[in-house]
C-alpha cells in the first residue's frame, strides 16, 4: 500500500462530497485524532527509562538475534 496515494485518493473524494454529515464524520474522526495523547506521556517512567535502556542497547551493539535468543531459551519454552 502506498500511503501517499491512498491519501491523495482520499483528499480527492472528499474534496467531491456535499453530504455535510459525511463532512462532520470525518470532521469528528479528524478531531479526536487531533487530541490522541502520545503514547510516550501516557507511561510510567519505570517505562521510559527500560525504554531508554533498550535503545541505549541497542546503539551498543548490546542486542541478539532473534534465532540466537530462541536457541538460548528453547529449553524454558
């Protein structure tokens, strides 16, 4: 799927519609979109910083393979 297209699609169909209910659904849609809080300030900072810790490890070089991993705790499994 190309994003860019299917947005162009979009912005082409409802620049055609004269329902003005559609238009006040897709007013609705675009407001509570517009007020979605970031997910990074609904978590706890426990959260964050295991978050950060990640990153930093990865950035490290500090990270396995998912074969790798899978091979070291097959036996828990």
């Amino acid at each position: 799927m190309n994003i860019q297209l299917e947005k162009l699609g979009l912005i082409e169909w409802i620049s055609k519609i004269n329902d003005s209910s559609i238009i006040e659904k897709i007013r609705k849609i675009h407001d509570e979109y517009a007020v979605t809080p970031n997910w990074w300030d609904e978590i706890s900072r426990q959260e964050k910083e295991s978050i950060k810790r990640g990153l930093k490890d990865i950035a490290e070089g500090k990270v396995h393979i998912h074969e790798t991993a899978k091979q070291v705790y097959e036996k828990y499994l």
